[in-house]
C-alpha cells in the first residue's frame, strides 16, 4: 500500500519525465542543424505539453495531500505551477509554428522558463525521497 506522499511523487515524476525525454529530443533535434522540420519533434512537443498541463492542474488541485504537510511544500508547489505556465506557453508558441526548425528548438532548449521547471521537478522530487524534517 502507497503513503499519499508516495501517490504524489509516482504522479510528478511521470509527468517529469515525459517533459525531460522531450528536452533530451529537442537537444538531439537542434544539434542537426535543420531548417525544416523533421523527426518526431512535435510529437514529442505535444505530450510535453499535455503533461505541462496536468502538471498545473495537479500542483493547483490534486497537490492538496501534499500541501498540507507542509507551508513550504505549498509555497514551492506555486512556483513549479509557474513556472510551468511560462514553459507552456513557450511550448505553445512553438507548436503553433507551420515548420519547426532546429534553430527554433534550440532556441526554446535555452529558455530559462523550461530549465527552471525540470529544475523545480526534480528537486520537489529529491525533497519528496528525503521527507520533511519536523518541528
């Protein structure tokens, strides 16, 4: 049987890690070199996208379990939905795109917006592994 705090870390990390294994497709994507679009960029862009938004809707309503614990854990849950909403709708802007070039892609891999969130990811995961200290 799974702890609520277990439930949570399970449904971060797998929306962390359809969002990272499209950051990984979009460094590969931009090192080509192509001005056209090719591979399966938008696709991978697409569930990076769909997992964004479950992602804000988890950390807005579902993270209750996980707030609760904890004023930081609520506090911290804020900025990752933020952030999550900045790297959306650099996503977005490039999905909306007739062709999707690598400078396009390595262009959004720099973005501090979609950085910032896997950065927020995986330390709420690593605070998750390590437990909160009490009082």
């Amino acid at each position: 049987m799974t702890t609520a705090l277990e439930d949570v870390r399970a449904t971060l990390h797998k929306r962390c890690d359809t969002i990272e294994e499209c950051y990984e497709y979009m460094l590969a994507y931009a090192a080509q070199g192509s001005p056209t679009e090719g591979g399966q960029i938008r696709s991978f862009l697409t569930r990076a996208d769909e997992a964004i938004t479950a992602l804000v809707g988890y950390t807005s309503t579902s993270g209750d379990e996980l707030k609760g614990t904890s004023p930081a854990y609520a506090a911290f849950l804020a900025v990752a939905a933020a952030d999550a909403r900045a790297s959306q709708a650099a996503v977005q802007l490039v999905l909306a795109q007739t062709a999707i070039s690598s400078q396009l892609i390595d262009n959004l891999n720099a973005s501090i917006h979609l950085r910032a969130l896997l950065t927020d990811l995986f330390l709420l995961d690593e605070a998750l592994k390590q437990g909160r200290k009490d009082g």
